[in-house]
C-alpha cells in the first residue's frame, strides 16, 4: 500500500456516488456526479465551492442521513477537504 492510499478513507462506491449526487442537486452544479472526482478538493481548485455552497451542502445532508454537521467542527477543513473524506465522515456517523 503506498503512503498516499494510506490516508484515504475507505468509503464505499455507491454511497460516494449518492452523495455526490445530493452535492450536484443541492447546488445545482453543471457537472454530473459520477465526473466529481472523489479525491478533488471541494473548496476552490477542485470542484469550486465557496463556504456558502459547504453550509448548503451540510444542511442537505444532514436532513437526508440524520446527522450532524457541525459550524464549529474543528475537523471541517479535513471533513470537506474532498467527496471521499465527507462521505466517509457521514458515513462513519451514521453508523453510531
């Protein structure tokens, strides 16, 4: 396993492909989510969201899975770093 694997959550394919979905339908992006990469930075570069377009994203989230998104999160830089790393975070509180 190489370093970089290592740091990926392992997250399963068709949840990721779900939230990528509620992510395009919230913010009615111009891009199919099966074309997000998974591993792209959210913020900016990557699929271009601002940090209204991150609050939106977790109120929609945490309406569909019951769960809770935290503002004051002090993981929220690494929990909406990337498609994967979010939807492992939701995933992983869901399963409390």
């Amino acid at each position: 396993m190489s370093p970089s694997s290592a740091t990926k959550p392992q997250v399963d394919p068709q949840f990721l492909q779900e939230i990528g979905e509620l992510i395009v339908q919230a913010l009615e992006l111009d891009v199919a989510a099966a074309d997000i990469d998974p591993d792209a930075q959210l913020y900016g570069d990557g699929l271009g969201l601002d940090s209204i377009d991150i609050l939106e994203v977790a109120l929609v989230l945490s309406r569909k899975y019951a769960v809770q998104l935290r503002a004051d999160d002090a993981d929220n830089q690494r929990i909406f770093s990337s498609l994967r790393h979010l939807a492992s975070h939701v995933a992983g509180l869901r399963a409390r």
